[in-house]
C-alpha cells in the first residue's frame, strides 16, 4: 500500500506540470515570451521522470546520493524554474543573469556537489518570485515560496535526517501545488494583465 501511494505522488509529479505544459502552448500571448512557458512546465515534469527513474536504482527508497538521474532531476528542475523566470523578464540583463545562473547550478552539480547546485537553485527561485511578482502583483503566487520551496524543503530535510519515508509522499504533491501555482497565476493574469 504505502509503495502504491509513493509511486502515484510521484506520478502526479510527473503528469501534471507536462500536462499543463501542453495545455499552454499558444496560450498567455500577454507574455512576450510565451512560446517557453510550456518548456518550463515540460521540464518541470521531466525532472519527476528522471527522479522517478533514480529510485528504481534505490528500490525506490530516498538515498541522498549522486547520479546521472539525480543530476538530471536538479537540471531539468533548474531548467524549468528559469524558463518560467524569463517568461516574464524584459531587461536583456536579467535574461542573461537567469540564464548563467541556471547554467551554473547545472555544471556545478557535477563540478563540486549537489549542494552547491542547490545554492544555485535557491538563487534561481528568487528571481523567479521577483519577476513573477513584479509582472503579475498576483497575492496568489505566494503559495509558490509556501509550497515548492517551504514545504518542499521542510519535507525533504525531515526525510533525509529520519529516514522515514513517509515525508517522501508529501514532497511531490507539495511541488505539484506551487506548479499549479504558476498555472492560476497565468491563467488570471490573461484576463487582467495590460
């Protein structure tokens, strides 16, 4: 029973950002950039599909490890959050800033260790809140910061000095909140936005 619960939170994990990828293509033309918004929701749900496949090499219990999988789960997840980021970014220097930051937490996963890519993260997610509330002044978006990094984080750090698997469950389903987040946020900025 409890494998069957973990499988389907990370399965939504998965299913749920790609689909609202696919559900945004030609869709919030308010946005300059548009056209990356599905990629930020695709690679989103991407990483869950390579973390997926990471634990299969752990018989699917939480080991603070690196891999191949593991690395891609925190690219493509960098990835996504900086494509979500310069949806909204006009100036060309924020753009490149973004851009070299999420480069950044890529090799230096691999260069130094998967906390260093975290730090990398971390920064990525600022910028992500200060552009995305700058453009939308949505109070919704809170529950980005709340979900996909409080959470997110308060979960998987009790998981990783426990042990106990059960704070596993609640990671992705908190991550799939924030990523519905960006979804409602675009959604009602398209009947407001000037």
């Amino acid at each position: 029973m409890f494998f069957s619960i973990l499988l389907l939170a990370h399965i939504q994990a998965a299913v749920i950002p790609i689909i609202l990828g696919i559900r945004s293509i030609n869709k919030f033309t308010q946005l300059n950039k548009c056209k990356i918004i599905p990629l930020g929701f695709i690679s989103l749900g991407l990483a869950s599909i390579c973390e997926m496949i990471d634990h299969t090499q752990t018989s699917w219990i939480y080991v603070d490890h690196s891999s191949l999988f593991n690395w891609l789960f925190y690219s493509l997840l960098s990835l996504g959050l900086t494509f979500l980021s310069i949806s909204v970014v006009k100036n060309k220097f924020f753009l490149t800033t973004n851009i070299c930051i999420c480069f950044c937490s890529v090799i230096s996963y691999f260069l130094f260790n998967k906390g260093i890519a975290l730090i990398f993260q971390a920064i990525i997610s600022i910028f992500l809140i200060i552009n995305w509330q700058r453009t939308f002044k949505d109070w919704l978006f809170i529950l980005y910061p709340i979900f996909g990094i409080f959470f997110t984080t308060f979960f998987g750090t009790n998981l990783s000095t426990s042990g106990d698997q059960f704070w596993h469950i609640l990671i992705g389903p908190s991550g799939t909140i924030s990523v519905f987040t960006f979804y409602l946020v675009l959604k009602r900025s398209d009947k407001t936005f000037t």
